[in-house]
C-alpha cells in the first residue's frame, strides 16, 4: 500500500469514526472495500498522472479528447483510421466527422463476449447496429475474425486505434495484430484507469505491449479524456 493510500485511511480512521456495537463494545465499523478500491485506483491513476500525463492536454469531454487524437492522427499523414468497439455508434461518427477520412469499425454489437467487471456482464453493451456516416465502413463481427480480413483487403499503415473494447484480452489481440502496421500512430484507449480493477484491462494489455516492443517503438503520451480515456503515439524507431 502507498503512503498516500495509508495516509487516506489513517484520516478516515481519526476524524470519521464510525461506531458500531460488537458484542457489548464500541468498536469500529469495517471500512467500504469497494468505496477504498476506488480511491486506490484514483491514486494510482493519479501517480500515472504525474509520470506521464501532467504535461499532456486534458479535456473534461472525452468526445473532445477523441477529436483532438483523431485530428493528431490526420496530421500525421495518410493511413488508416480504425475503432474497435462501435456500440451505439457516438465515437465513431465523432471520429468520422473530425478527419474526414476513412475509417473502419469492428464490433460483433452482441455486447461483451466475457464479464469485465461487477455489474458489467457478458453482453452487456449489445445495441442494434447504429447508422453511421458515410465514410465509416462496419466490420460486423467477432473483432478476432474481421480484423484478420479487414488487414488483408487493406494495405498501409495504421495512423489512428480506437480502443473501447474493455477487456484485457480483446485489446491485447488489437495491438498485436495492428502491430506490424504502427508507425507514427495515435492509440486512444477509451476504459484506460480510474476504477476498480482497471490494472486488469487495457492499461495491462498497453503495459505488456510497450514492454514486448520497447526494442521496435517510441511511446509518447499525448492526451486524458474525462478521467479515464489515455491517447498515446506510437512511433516505429
């Protein structure tokens, strides 16, 4: 446990005692684990913060944070532009409308194919496929079955990756199939920290990735949406 995480409970302990009566004693009365789960991964979110993110723009709207990576990915030149996890449609046509490009969505819209985190179940996030602009092209299906097409049918570099799929495992097959197309391309992840469990998901899965690629890539991080979307850039050496 981190000083500061220590420090927080210590408070909680001296100046909100909570009493409750065991057996003919005061005592206190055991502290919320999920309420302290979320504070510790506030912290830690916090301390990421200060390694890499205090010199990065920040935006109260993560729709206005999706705008800003996708108009860095634009500038970075021809490629490109993908989202994995489309849903109700909001962040791609959002994406779409901000670069005027291409861009390719994959989602199965059977919502999520395992449990992410309490309350959050297998098929949660099932929509009716939306409709989209123009130029958006859907993927329909299992993201590990259309990606492997949409690569073969579509030759270049990946400029721009949307990442809102979640779990640890369907993001950890995106980056690795997208891999040998990075250079010079803006990841945004949409779920990146800030809660309960996070370390488990797509800040595990960017975290082994950097560490498997350190050799092959330069990592820069270039954004923070709301309080748990993370933009980076990822550059070939």
């Amino acid at each position: 446990m981190s000083k500061d995480i220590a420090d927080a409970l210590t408070a909680r302990l001296l100046f909100e005692p909570d009493l409750a009566h065991i057996q003919g004693t005061t005592a206190l009365k055991p502290l919320s684990v999920k309420r302290f789960a979320q504070i510790a991964a506030a912290f830690e979110a916090g301390q990421f913060y200060n390694r890499h993110l205090y010199n990065c723009p920040q935006f109260d709207s993560w729709l206005d944070h999706l705008v800003f990576a996708s108009k860095k990915a634009e500038t970075l030149g021809e490629g490109l532009f993908l989202e994995f996890g489309v849903a109700s449609g909001v962040t791609i046509t959002t994406i779409a409308n901000a670069v005027r490009r291409p861009v390719a969505g994959f989602d199965s819209f059977k919502g999520l194919p395992e449990n992410w985190r309490e309350g959050v179940q297998i098929g949660a996030f099932a929509t009716p496929v939306p409709q989209v602009p123009a130029n958006v092209r859907l993927w329909i299906g299992m993201i590990e079955e259309q990606l492997p097409l949409f690569l073969q049918q579509n030759p270049g570099e990946i400029r721009f990756i949307h990442i809102d799929t979640d779990l640890y495992s369907v993001a950890k097959y995106i980056l690795k199939a997208c891999r040998e197309r990075m250079n010079d391309t803006v990841v945004v992840f949409d779920e990146f920290f800030n809660y309960a469990g996070y370390i488990d998901h797509e800040f595990k899965a960017w975290a082994e990735f950097q560490s498997e690629n350190n050799q092959i890539f330069d990592f820069k991080y270039l954004g923070l949406g709301g309080e748990v979307a993370v933009s980076a850039q990822v550059t070939r050496k």
